[in-house]
C-alpha cells in the first residue's frame, strides 16, 4: 500500500486534523522513535483539517518526509487501518472512540490515550494500550511494544475483535435500543 516495503511497520491515525486530535504529540513520538531507537516507521495521516499545513511544516522541520504521509479525507478509512501494523489514537479527550472501534473490528492493535470515553472501550493490555495523552516517550514505548511482541500484538487483535463482537455490533446495538424504547414507551 502507497508503495510501502512490507517489512516496514505501518501506523495509521484516522481524525480530523485539529489541535485536540493530538497530532503534534504523535509526530514528536515518530521523531522519538526514529532517533531514539532508530526505527523505522511509516506513519499514515487519513483526514483533513485547518492544521495540515502546520502538521506538514513540522514533518518538514522535523525531516520526517520519508517517514510521513498525508492521505487526506477517506470516506472510509477501514481498509487502511485493516492493512497497518498499529492504530494511534492520540487525541486529548475523545467523546467516544468511533476509530477505536472500527480499528479493533478489522484487527488492528489500537493505542489510545486515556482521556474521553476510550477507556470505556480499551481495557489496558488486554484489547489495546492506553497512554497518557502527550507523553511521547510512552507512546513510544508502546508503539515499540506492540511492533516487537508478537504474543501481545496476537492478544490484542483477539480481544479486541471479541470485545467488538459482544458490545458494539450493530444488531446487538439495536436490540439494545429497542429494548429501551419499548420500556418507555409501553410503560
């Protein structure tokens, strides 16, 4: 995919490109990983917003041009979190965790950070790992951790594809509301 070697980890981060999206934060985490550790990485930005020329002059500043893309607005983004090695979440407070979900259905290993509604959804270490927003050196530990581990890597994309199955399946979703609606308005 986008001409990436297939022995290169791909991250993938599926938002709105917006301050609280926590995309500042996740490109200083690549830079981490790729002078820190010396890995290499290729990160998959999929969404559009008024911070993209900002995001795109810290790439350049930061010379991860080789190591970023931008991939614009998709409609539908499940192929690409389908086919990356890791989804990052790295917003600041996320309502609800729409990506969260939709990544763990098609069995990519999610990391989020804690804030909002995600930890509703991931229960750390079993279907995906939680960090605290805006430390790049955890979120460098866990992206390392995940890339590394394969027995975690295979934990979670378990988990997480049975925690999907048992709470936010559409049928179930709509068996869950009809039951209310029939409660209250029958009563």
């Amino acid at each position: 995919m986008f001409g990436i070697e297939k022995d290169i980890p791909v991250i993938a981060c599926v938002g709105r490109l917006i301050d609280w999206k926590g995309h500042n934060y996740l490109l200083d985490t690549i830079d981490l990983l790729k002078r820190k550790n010396n890995l290499h990485i290729k990160l998959l930005i999929v969404g559009e917003g008024p911070n993209k020329d900002e995001l795109t002059d810290k790439v350049f500043n930061l010379g991860l041009t080789n190591d970023v893309l931008f991939v614009g607005y998709l409609k539908d983004a499940m192929d690409i979190m389908a086919s990356s090695d890791i989804v990052v979440v790295p917003s600041k407070n996320e309502p609800f965790g729409r990506v969260v979900i939709e990544a763990m259905s098609v069995g990519a290993p999610v990391i989020a950070t804690e804030g909002g509604g995600i930890p509703e959804i991931i229960q750390d270490g079993t279907n995906g790992l939680l960090v605290h927003y805006g430390d790049v050196e955890e979120l460098s530990k866990s992206i390392k951790r995940v890339i590394e581990d394969e027995k975690l890597r295979d934990k979670i994309i378990y988990e997480a594809k049975r925690c999907v199955n048992k709470y936010y399946i559409q049928e179930k979703y709509n068996e869950e509301l009809s039951s209310i609606f029939q409660k209250y308005l029958i009563s």
